[in-house]
C-alpha cells in the first residue's frame, strides 16, 4: 500500500524544495513510489512534497497507456506558449474539490533525468499542465494560487466543509 499524500495545510506544501544533488539509489526508489502513488490515486503526476519529501523531484504520466512516466529531479521550465489551455486540476493534498486553471499549452523543461543527465524535454496538452502542476508544488505552490482571491476562499471553504483542508 503506498503511503498517503500529506494533508494541506500541511505547511511543507508552502515550502520550496530542495534541488537535487546527485541521482541516487534513494532518488530511484522514491520515485518508483511516487509512481506507485500516482497510479493509485489515479493521477497524471506527483511531486515529491506531496509526500513530504522536501526534496525537487516529480514524477509525470499523462498517457493513455500509462506505464510511460516521465521521472524529473530539478525541474525548470525554459520556454512556456502563449497560448493557454484550460483544465480542470486537482490535488490528493486536498481531496473533493478541483477548479479550473489556465496555464500554458506547451512548455520546455529542463531536468535531470533517471540517469543524472540534463534532459530537455517538450511537453504538450495534459503532460504541459501536469509538468506545470508539479513544478508548482516543488516552488511550495498550490494550484489553488491560480485563482482569484474570492475562487480560492470558496474552494477551501468548499474543501472544509468536506473535512479536508
């Protein structure tokens, strides 16, 4: 059974993680549970603070087949479209409430890769908005930020009122 995502407001889900210095043994096997976790939820993608680990790792699988996820230390996003796309986002952190969010369509990524090379990578549609999704939560951001002030405060009293958040 993997282990659970933590609960907002946790205040690790604030707080910016911790760039990753090498790829190891360790870094392998927390993103195979990442992974685990992700399909369990099921999801497109899972940071690593998600778990309350602090460190910048995330883990992406927006195919139709699965099994394809894509494993990034460090992500960073180098070049983002203009144009935006609209999907309706989510967080195991805060369960039963989702809002809809534009971000860019499609963005180049620049990460470390399984094998501790610097990989770029470009991602498109819901792989795009996962990637953005995750580098968020790494920045100690929540999708939810997106929102206006007043979309947001409904959301979370919405969360509440559900016994989360």
């Amino acid at each position: 059974m993997p282990r659970p995502c933590i609960p907002w407001p946790d205040k690790r889900l604030r707080t910016p993680a911790e760039d990753v210095t090498a790829i190891s043994d360790e870094t392998r096997a927390l993103w195979d549970e990442m992974i685990a976790v992700m399909e369990a939820m099921p999801g497109v993608g899972l940071a690593a603070v998600q778990l309350g680990e602090m460190q910048r790792l995330a883990v992406v699988d927006a195919s139709s087949e699965r099994g394809q996820a894509v494993r990034m230390a460090n992500p960073e996003i180098l070049h983002a479209s203009a144009q935006l796309r609209e999907h309706e986002e989510a967080s195991p952190n805060l369960p039963g409430v989702s809002a809809k969010i534009s971000r860019p369509r499609a963005v180049t990524v620049r990460f470390l890769n399984q094998e501790g090379e610097i990989e770029e990578r470009d991602f498109v549609g819901l792989w795009a908005t996962s990637v953005q999704h995750q580098i968020d939560h790494l920045a100690g951001r929540m999708y939810f930020d997106r929102l206006s002030k007043v979309k947001r405060d409904m959301l979370l009293r919405r969360a509440r009122k559900l016994g989360a958040g």
